[in-house]
C-alpha cells in the first residue's frame, strides 16, 4: 500500500530508486515515486473497505420531497386556493424573471386562465422552469377549484 494524498492506494513496489525513494505500480495502469514512510504492507482486515451500503437501505424515515419556492404548496394545490401573492426572485442575476411570475400571478387572480394556458416561457435555463412549474401549478390549482368537492 502506498500513500498518495490523503489516502492509501494498492499498488506493487517495482524498484529502488535510492535510499529513500521507491518506485510502485497501481494495478491499473501508472506508476509513482514514494518514499519509505509513505509504504506499508497490505493488511486485509485493516485496508479492506467496507460494503456499500445503497443510499436508500440507509433513509430511516420517508424523506420529504424537496420543494423549490417558486413552487406552490400542494396542500393549496389539492384546496384550489391562490397563494397571497407572486413569489419573489432574490437572485440579482435573474431578478428580470420576476415579471414572469408577477405576470401570472396577476392573471390567474383576474380569472383569465386562457392567458395563463397560453403564457409563453422561452428558455430552458433553471428560472425559466420554474416560471413553467409555477404556471403548472397555478392551472392545478384552477382545475382543483372547479371540481366537485
């Protein structure tokens, strides 16, 4: 074994290079110079890594789905209710897709949801997904209100 960083690699030593410097293979393919204190012998109970164990064997508890929040509470969604008002973009650089938002939050409180259907988002960066999930979920929210509860 050999210590490359801050980690132990496998590797086989091929030579002495002088007193104080070896040269290693790694199995893989590649070689290195070491020096001696940065070599030990292979121990297979302390070097041997332990068995993955796969993310979702660990979770103990059902994990809440993140939400973005841009995004409109399900809870108002399943109820049919508008939120109080637009959500508001505190990031500077894309403070310009604040309209957006404003936009359809004004016709969605209007009843116009023909214009809401129709909004137009070009784009395909972060924000502007997120105005299309925001105008989703403001037609959820319109279908959720003419149901028959």
């Amino acid at each position: 074994m050999v210590h490359k960083r801050k980690s132990w690699r496998e590797a086989t030593i091929i030579g002495r290079l002088d007193p104080n410097h070896w040269r290693a293979e790694y199995p893989g393919g590649g070689s290195g110079m070491f020096r001696e204190a940065d070599i030990r012998a292979y121990d297979a109970e302390r070097d041997a890594r332990p068995a993955a164990q796969s993310r979702r064997a660990k979770a103990t508890a059902p994990q809440k789905s993140s939400r973005s929040r841009y995004a409109i509470d399900p809870e108002a969604i399943a109820a049919g209710r508008l939120p109080q008002r637009a959500p508001v973009v505190t990031s500077a650089a894309n403070s310009h897709y604040q309209k957006h938002f404003d936009r359809l939050f004004a016709l969605a409180r209007a009843g116009d949801w023909d214009a809401v259907r129709d909004y137009k988002v070009t784009g395909s960066n972060s924000y502007s997904k997120m105005v299309v999930r925001y105008r989703q979920d403001l037609l959820a929210v319109h279908a959720a209100s003419e149901d028959p509860q």
